[in-house]
C-alpha cells in the first residue's frame, strides 16, 4: 500500500452470540471417621449444556473461514470418589495419603446443521466431544505385506491405498478413567510431598 500501514479483519463477528448455559446437578456424601484420619467423599453429577460455542464454517465467497456461533448441546455426567487417610501421626511426624478417582462420560447430544472436523476429531452427535476422525487400519496383505485400511465404517472391504479409505469416527481421546495418589510426609517441619497420577 505504497508503504503505508494497512489492517484487515482477522474475523467476522456475531451480534447474536451470547453465553454458554449450564445446568448441574450434583449429588455427594461425606464421611470422616477414627477422628477425621480417615474421610472419605463420594458425587456423582450430571451437567447439561446448551449453546455450546463452536466455529461454524461459512462459505468462502464472505472471506472467512468460520464464524463463532451458540449452537449444540452437551452432556457430561460421572462419578469422583476422594480418600484422604492419615496412616501415621505422631509428636514429630505424620504421613497423608490422598487418592482420587474419576469416571467422566461426555456425549454430544445436539449439533445442528453440521459435523465440524478439526484435525484428527470430528465433532457428532452422539459420540464423544473428543471422538477421533480417521481412516481405520486393517492389518496386513499376507499377500505382499502391503498394510491395509477398511474402506468405510462398514469394514466389509479393505484397500491399500490409504487416501482411497474413508475417514470414520473411532474411539476417544477422553480418558475412562483418571486420578492420582500424593503422599505427604512430614517431619519437625520439613515436608515431603510424592505424586502420582494415571489415565486409562
């Protein structure tokens, strides 16, 4: 712009965006016994939410990819279980452990119009939130040792040209499971602290 500064717009925006609506329930018990060395605590939840905010693809004729719209609904629902446990407690030392464990189920459970891809997810209703996007692999052609990958979701014919298979929903980055264990050891003052956390 014969050097002169110019701008443009790195996104258009949406007069009708509002915010994201929740609606929890939650639902816990607690319990501390041998005077509170032992407690434990129990929820279960389910959390709904509605419009959900997502980048909506737009046609490129408007000179933007996407645009941030309210659209969707969600359902997270699972079960957290905490137990905090003093083993030891003496005058000059006390050892605490605390375990958690969680179970969370996500299910996309209204997503109009569209299934956005982003990278290796695809967001659909009905699946997980973080459902991966991809072309399956079928094992190997005995034959000449080519690898192979099912044609589509149906998994009746395979093929060895990658690119020639379809790209299905399969399985989820979400966790089934996850937690930790930390155990706190304490001397005169001086404190020791080990974590430990896992996914399956």
């Amino acid at each position: 712009y014969n050097s002169i500064p110019g701008s443009i717009p790195g996104n258009v925006g949406n007069l009708e965006l509002g915010w994201e609506l929740n609606k929890p329930l939650n639902i816990g018990i607690d319990i501390s016994i041998l005077k509170s060395r032992l407690n434990i605590s129990a929820d279960w939840y389910n959390r709904k939410s509605k419009d959900l905010l997502l980048n909506v693809p737009l046609s490129a004729t408007t000179g933007f990819a996407t645009q941030p719209q309210n659209i969707g609904e969600m359902e997270n629902k699972g079960v957290e279980l905490t137990i905090i446990a003093t083993p030891v407690r003496s005058k000059d030392f006390t050892w605490t452990l605390n375990f958690n464990f969680a179970h969370n189920k996500n299910k996309v459970l209204s997503l109009p119009d569209h299934n956005p891809i982003i990278g290796t997810f695809i967001i659909k209703e009905g699946l997980d939130v973080q459902s991966f996007y991809t072309r399956v692999y079928a094992g190997v052609d005995p034959a000449n040792g080519d690898p192979l990958w099912y044609l589509d979701s149906t998994r009746t014919k395979t093929t060895n040209v990658y690119s020639s298979a379809q790209r299905v929903p399969y399985g989820s980055a979400s966790p089934k499971y996850f937690g930790g264990l930390t155990n706190t050891l304490t001397y005169k003052g001086f404190s020791l602290e080990l974590q430990f956390n896992y996914q399956y």
